[in-house]
C-alpha cells in the first residue's frame, strides 16, 4: 500500500474534525480521531496537527507533497527480515 502526495494533500485541507491518516485494510483513508475506535486494525501514519508542527503552515510543492508520501509508505511498511545466516 503506497500513500500518495493527495493523500497528504487531502490530510491538510480536509474538513475533517481533528484529521488523521491511516491504512486500513490497505488503503489510506483520513479520519477523525474521534472515529479510530471503530477501525480496528488501522495503522496511525499521521495527523494534520504532527504534520504542520513538521512542515508549518505552507503550502507544500508537488515534490515535497511526494516526498512525505514516499516516507510515510516507508515507515507503514513491516520490517524487512534479515536473511538466514547460514554456517559458514
């Protein structure tokens, strides 16, 4: 599951009360805080109060929109198991 820049986009510009971004069953939705509880299972990636307190009150490029994007997918992703370590 791969969040994009609107995904970003819509987190800071919706009218959403207290917005969050989350995956929930491999897709990025945005919701409000208050509604977590009845999405079991979903991943928290950011809310719109952390992302400002990161990246202010501007409005982002399309690169920078993309480059948080392309975090966030990163930091959702489960760790990559190391390989066997095999006799040497």
């Amino acid at each position: 599951m791969a969040i994009t820049g609107r995904d970003i986009e819509h987190l800071l510009y919706t009218e959403t009360p207290d917005p969050v971004l989350v995956v929930h069953n491999g897709e990025a939705e945005i919701v409000s805080a208050a509604d977590l509880g009845q999405r079991p299972g979903a991943i928290v990636v950011c809310s719109r109060r952390e992302l400002l307190r990161r990246v202010g009150e501007r409005d982002l490029s399309e690169q920078e929109l993309e480059a948080l994007a392309a975090e966030f997918t990163t930091s959702t992703r489960p760790p990559v198991p190391p390989p066997p370590a095999w006799p040497a």
